[in-house]
C-alpha cells in the first residue's frame, strides 16, 4: 500500500509539474512586449512645385445635375463641350451690343473703343506684333492677371454666372427644341 501511495503522489507532483510548465508555457506566449518609442523622423521640406490652378466649378445646380455629372455619360457634360472649353471667339456675342447684326470691322471698332478707354497702347493686347489678333481669354480670367484660355468656367463662375446666363432657363426650347440659346440672344446657332 505504502508502494501505491508512492505512485498516487508521484503521478500527482508529475501532473502539477507538467500543468505548471504549461501554464508558464502559455503565459509567456501571451506575454505582451512594450515596443520601444520609434525615434520621430523629420518633417521632409516639401519640394516646390508649380501652383496648380484650381478648376472653377460651373453652377446652375439644375442644369448641371445632368450636364456635370460624369454617371450620365449619354448627356452632353458641360466641362467638355468645346465652346465651353475656349468661348474665346464667342464672348463678343455677349460683350459687345448687337454683335450678330455687325460687320467684323465694326466688332472690331467697338472692341478697341472699349479696351482703348482702359489702355493707352496697342501693345497691351497685341504684344509685340499690331497685326496679332487677340484672343479674349488671354487676359480675361477670375484673375485680370491670368489667362483662362477662354474657358467660360474660369471667367463666369467667380462673377455668379451660371448656364441661365448664355443658356436662358426655357427647358422646352433648350431640349426638346435643341435651341441652345434664347431668340433674343445674339449667338449665331
């Protein structure tokens, strides 16, 4: 019997050895390790790069729900249309009274009448050369300073003037109609 109590107590130490050594086992697997701080990297100095000239929005929320929106690829989208892209030969349909009925001898008139009360030379829009021929969006922009290339975006949307402005807003006429302009509108279609 002594023999049998020898092997009970000897299976029950092996058992709480073994159980410990697993228990030790486990717990240094679970052991979570504080990582060391990472020494802070400098901020890098950015390299300078040329302004990117941010691109103007056109507005007119209800035009542009079909017109600017890049799911409705079936819908003439505004941003692409080329007379949206360089109206420049177009703004004196606006900018200059009655352009339609005129001669371009007489555009021309008007348009050095109006730019010759702000200029006292030629050569603020012609440059070097009197026989160059100007284009509007060389100088015309959000900014006087920069060109816009005649994108009507660029020079409208700062000054609040949206698709109704050249457009009008008679949905029939614009769509079922396919007259892009109002008839009181000088824009030969």
């Amino acid at each position: 019997m002594k023999q049998k109590s020898y092997l009970i107590i000897a299976f029950i130490l092996t058992s709480v050895l073994v159980l410990s050594l697993c228990t030790q086992k486990e717990s240094e697997e679970h052991k979570f390790e504080v990582p060391t701080p990472l020494k802070e990297k400098p901020t890098p100095t950015p390299t300078p790069v040329e302004q990117v000239v941010k691109k103007e929005e056109p507005i007119d929320g209800d035009c542009l729900n079909c017109h600017y929106n890049k799911d409705r690829t079936y819908v003439p989208q505004a941003d692409v249309i080329a007379g949206h892209l360089d109206a420049s030969d177009d703004c004196i349909y606006c900018h200059v009274e009655d352009a339609s009925e005129k001669s371009n001898e007489q555009i021309v008139t008007d348009i050095h009448t109006l730019h010759g009360e702000i200029y006292n030379d030629c050569f603020t829009c012609h440059q070097t050369d009197i026989s160059i021929k100007p284009h509007c969006g060389q100088c015309h922009a959000e900014d006087p300073l920069k060109s816009s290339n005649g994108d009507v975006f660029v020079i409208h949307t700062p000054r609040n003037v949206g698709c109704t402005g050249c457009h009008g807003d008679d949905f029939l006429r614009i769509h079922q109609h396919s007259k892009a302009f109002p008839e009181d509108f000088s824009f030969p279609e």
